[in-house]
C-alpha cells in the first residue's frame, strides 16, 4: 500500500427532509451573503428552490441566484457567476443540483476569492489555486461525487476544450444528500448516474497496485451495490432504499477513500472528455462508450487484475483461466451499460462519422498536443489513445 493522505471535511446531512437545514448549515460554516447556483427549470418547478430559499431567509441570509448550468458545465457560465458572487460580496456559494452545477459553484467559489485572475488559468495549472470561497450542496443526482469530491470539471467551449481540477480546496464544507430529490429524475439522468458511479470507482480499482486489500474491497462491494441497486432504480425511480444508496455511493465513489494506497487511472475519463466536448455528449455516456475499447486494449497487460473483478463484482467463476474470466468481466460490464440504456461504442453514441483523422485529432488533443501521457494501469501515449479510440469505433 503506497502513503497517502485521507482528508475530507465535508460534513454530510442524509435523508429525508434534511434540505430543511441549508439556512442553519451555512450560517454553521460562515456564510451571510449566498450565491445559490442551480441548473434548469426542475428545481424550480419542483418547489425545491423556493424551499432553499424560504430557509435562508429565515436564517436571516442575504442571497442571490444563478441559474442555467448544463451538463458539461461552462467556464463561461461560471465567469458570469463570479461577476455576479463579486458585485454582491458573496461570502458562501451553494449549489443546488447534480455535478455541473456544483462544478459550476466550485469555479464560481474559486474566481470570488481569485478577483483578477481567470477561472481557466486555474484549469490549465497557469495558476495555482491557494484559497476559495466555502461551497455548500444540495444534490438533486446521485452521480458525479463533486459533493465530496476534490475534483472539478469545467468546458472551455470557445476553443473546445474539457479540462479538469484537483485541488483539496474543491471540496465542499456541507452537503445535504435527501434521496427523495431525485425521484423526478428522466430514465437516462439516473442511468448515466450509475455509469460515472461505476466509473469512479473503477477508475480507482485498475491501478498497478495490487496489495491494497481495503480499499479493493471497498470498491467491490461499492460495484456490486451499484450494480444491484442501480437495476431497481432504474425499474422504479421512486424507491428511496435504492435511490439512497446510489446517492451514498455516488459520494462514496469520488470522495477518494476507494482509492487510498494506491495511484488512479483516470484513463477512460480523459479519453471520454475529448468525446463531452467535441459532441456535448453526456459525461456518463462518454465513459461508457470509452469504456469497452479501453478495458479490450489493456486488460492484457495484466489479465489478473481483470479477473479479480469478474469474480468479486460479477460473481463469475471460481478461478480458472484468468484470460477468459477477465474478457468475461468485460462483457459483463459492457452488458450491464447496455440494459441501462448507455453507449458503448462510437455508433451508439450517436457520433455522425469517423476516420483516421478524427482518432488523430481526439488522441492529439487529450495528449494536449502531445505532451502528456494518460493512465496508469497501462501508460498511453498518443498512439495508444488513437489506437482506442480507433477501437471504439469498431467494438
């Protein structure tokens, strides 16, 4: 097990009616002068916000509010928040909504403290972050993990760029997770929802390392919940136990502790990122159809790691040749994506057409420009990405 280091101070209120403590909990943290950031017209129409707003007023809490993020949040949305968070001396930011809007709140919450200094020189590591405003959550979608999560994601849509943050300064102080939030949720929201879950976790569980029992275990038993939850939810949005532990898992999955003792992939979110911000697709949908192609290209270089987990998450066999149990644990996540609905290849995805220039061109840019490599359980360079997004086309 590599060292590490395991901070979280987000504090958690969970279950029902706990969107009622948002006043008493920012006040609890600091905040007098809110910015409230949330997406489009659901939580609205469903009365959340009026009840958001109905306990800052009664906790005495100045607040204004932003509105319009989606999926695939914009830096420019978020530039516009800071100039909104600044002209009204915000000293709080609270997301109310799934990742985009709190990846929204958490550029917001950085740029407030940061006047002067651009929001994207921060994404790009031109600047280094040192201090922000405290954001807090209500999750409306069980999903991303940003609620826990020391991760931001934002969209550079003027040059086409989908860039992500890691700073302990991204996770919030407080967040609020009631199940029953998301019981309106559309089919396909809760299905990409279990695939980032999944992938989060699985992000953190094809690593080099292999004696890191806790946390593997972690992380299995996280899948198999998903997994198993995920199937009811997706028959029946409304059932809380099932909405309650994909939201629990969700937090679970990006808070880090699936990963402790051992370095993160992140491969299949990198390549996805290059698909989100060319098509505006879906982050769920991006993993998903990244996926198979990157598991297919990989799992040769160490087939036992595959084979673990088709015994641990997927119950299949009791040993045996390792190969055949590790392209049977392919199979059976690509199965699974696929009864929920998801992509798994360029075709479902949707993507209009593709050739050789498009897999140079996706592979040059989530090089960035071939200076980076991604990945840890195989190292991928740019020919290696190309290579996979080639094999995403055809699988």
């Amino acid at each position: 097990m590599r060292n590490f280091t395991f901070y979280v101070p987000t504090e958690v209120e969970f279950g029902k009616d706990t969107e009622h403590k948002v006043g008493e909990l920012v006040k609890k943290h600091g905040g007098s002068r809110v910015l409230v950031v949330y997406g489009g017209g659901s939580a609205q129409k469903s009365g959340l916000l009026d009840r958001i707003y109905g306990r800052l007023k009664e906790a005495g809490l100045e607040f204004q509010s932003i509105g319009g993020v989606k999926p695939n949040p914009t830096v420019e949305l978020a530039r516009e928040g800071v100039a909104q968070a600044l002209a009204m001396k915000a000293d709080f930011i609270l997301a109310v909504g799934g990742g985009s809007v709190i990846d929204t709140a958490k550029g917001i919450a950085h740029g407030n403290a940061n006047p002067g200094v651009d929001l994207w020189d921060f994404w790009t590591g031109a600047v280094s972050l040192r201090k922000t405003t405290p954001v807090g959550v209500v999750l409306t979608i069980p999903a991303a993990g940003s609620e826990m999560s020391a991760s931001a994601v934002l969209t550079n849509t003027a040059i086409g760029q989908k860039r992500g943050l890691s700073s302990e300064l991204n996770r919030p102080v407080f967040a609020i997770l009631n199940p029953e939030l998301s019981f309106t949720l559309p089919p396909y929201q809760i299905a990409c929802g279990i695939t980032d879950i999944m992938m989060h976790t699985m992000e953190r569980y094809f690593v080099p390392e292999e004696d890191n029992e806790t946390s593997e275990a972690l992380a299995e038993a996280l899948l198999r919940t998903v997994i198993r939850n995920g199937r009811i939810a997706m028959k029946d949005p409304r059932n809380y136990q099932a909405m309650s532990e994909l939201m629990w898992c969700g937090s679970l999955s990006h808070n880090s502790i699936t990963g402790l003792g051992s370095r993160g992939d992140w491969a299949v979110h990198q390549l996805g990122h290059e698909l989100s911000a060319r098509y505006d697709v879906a982050h769920g949908a991006s993993l998903s159809t990244m996926w198979k192609a990157w598991a297919l290209y990989v799992y040769k270089s160490n087939p036992r790691r595959f084979a673990r987990y088709a015994q641990h998450v997927w119950g299949l066999g009791d040993g045996g040749d390792e190969e055949r149990l590790a392209l049977a644990g392919i199979d059976a996540t690509v199965a699974y994506f696929k009864s929920l609905g998801m992509p798994t290849n360029f075709k479902e995805l949707g993507v209009p057409s593709w050739d050789e220039a498009l897999f140079e061109e996706l592979a040059y840019r989530c090089s960035y420009g071939k200076t980076r490599t991604i990945g840890h359980f195989m190292v991928l360079d740019v020919e290696k990405m190309r290579d996979i997004y080639r094999l995403a086309s055809e699988v």
